[in-house]
C-alpha cells in the first residue's frame, strides 16, 4: 500500500500528528526504492534487520519449473497438475487481462470453480471476488499481478505463475516473484509454485531468478504422472 503515493501521503499525515516518542516498526517482504525513501522520512535513524537475499524464498515452498512450446501447452501442463495431486486451492499468475480471461474461460470448461481478478475491477469488485475466494466459493484464483501481494488464503496449496513476472523492460521482476510464490505455504504449511517456460527468453528469465535469490528450481515434466505425485509428498 505504501508503494503507491496517495497512501504515502496519508501515512505521513498520521504520522506527523503522533506523539514524537511514538516507536515506528516498517514489516515487508520486499523494500522498493520507493518504500526505502519513505521509510527513511518516517524513521530517520532507525534499526534494520533484512534476511540474507537466499534466505528470502521461503523453505516451505517447494519451486519448479516446467518446458512448454505454446500457451497451450501451458495449459496441459496445468491439467496434468489437476489430474495427478490434490489441490486445495491455487492462485494462477498471468501478465496480461487477456490471457488470464482466457485461462479462466478454459478452466471453467475443464470444471474447476474459477474466480477472475484484473485490474480492471473497481476496488468494490476486487474485494468481493478475493472475499468469495477465502470463503472456498470458488478453488481457483487466476489474477494478474493485481493480486501478488497482501493477500492471506490458508488453503492455498499451490501457486502457478503461467506467466513469469518481469518488469516494463523485460527484466525479471525478482520482488514480485517472490510475492507471488508467497502467496502459498504460508501459516506453517507447506506450499508448492510452479513456473511455466516457453520461450527462451522466459527460460533466461527464471535462471535470472534462480541467481537473484541463490536458489536452484528443479524442472518438472508434467507428463510424468509419477514425478508429479512425488512432488506433493
């Protein structure tokens, strides 16, 4: 939230109405520039505890990846995925609208209980989807970046980024990857993402990743239903 400047603005407006020995505390998985730059307005002088960078992605999240030519095969990946392990609920990542309306429409054909989140929505919409989502209603979250972040389901047991999230320049976006993958394993339990490469240029993006966070991601071969059900062991 304080990522984007109107909740900047707020925040500094509370803050200034404090009492001047009130103790400020900042939590975030990840810190942007942005964020640094406020936080040393707020807390001039303060105490920093950071995680070592391969300390950051979890170690209850098991993370892989899997080799695909085509959206498509994209998409029989993750059926595969469906057919072979028992998934409480997932959250799928895509880059744009357009391909997250269409993996929804395609999964809901398939049977699943499908929810759509974009940024389209209006803030009313969003909470209402993320909302019926918690309750169960709905087992599969498809979302665009939208919901990368702050978001808390207990029973997501599995995160798949169908898409690998980069930046405006098509660079691996490190902190949001993290925050996707996070959205799972959390509360204690173990979690599972899996990352779908079909490009070269994607394949360069997740061994980018792999060096940012000094972590290896183990390829999956999704026709291997064994392989599959070993993994959610």
């Amino acid at each position: 939230m304080i990522a984007t400047q109107g909740h900047q603005d707020q925040s500094i407006r509370i803050q200034r109405m404090l009492p001047r020995n009130c103790q400020m505390l900042l939590f975030s998985a990840t810190f942007e520039d942005s964020v640094w730059k406020f936080a040393q307005k707020v807390v001039p002088d303060p105490n920093i505890i950071k995680l070592k960078r391969e300390e950051e992605t979890l170690d209850t999240i098991k993370q892989y990846y899997v080799l695909c030519n085509n959206r498509d095969e994209k998409f029989q990946a993750l059926c595969n995925l469906y057919g072979a392990i028992t998934i409480a609920q997932a959250m799928i990542f895509c880059h744009t609208r357009k391909t997250a309306s269409w993996l929804a429409a395609e999964l809901s054909k398939e049977g699943h209980q499908v929810a759509l989140l974009s940024g389209e929505m209006m803030v009313e919409q969003r909470a209402a989807v993320i909302e019926r989502f918690r309750e169960g209603k709905e087992k599969v979250l498809v979302t665009t970046n939208v919901c990368a972040r702050g978001i808390d389901v207990e029973q997501v047991s599995v995160v798949i980024n169908f898409d690998l999230p980069v930046d405006k320049d098509g660079n691996p976006d490190n902190e949001t990857y993290l925050h996707r993958i996070g959205r799972t394993g959390r509360f204690g339990k173990r979690g599972l993402a899996v990352n779908m490469v079909d490009s070269k240029h994607s394949m360069d993006i997740l061994n980018r990743i792999q060096e940012h966070f000094n972590k290896k991601i183990e390829r999956l071969d999704t026709d291997d239903l064994d392989e599959i059900e070993k993994i959610a062991n």
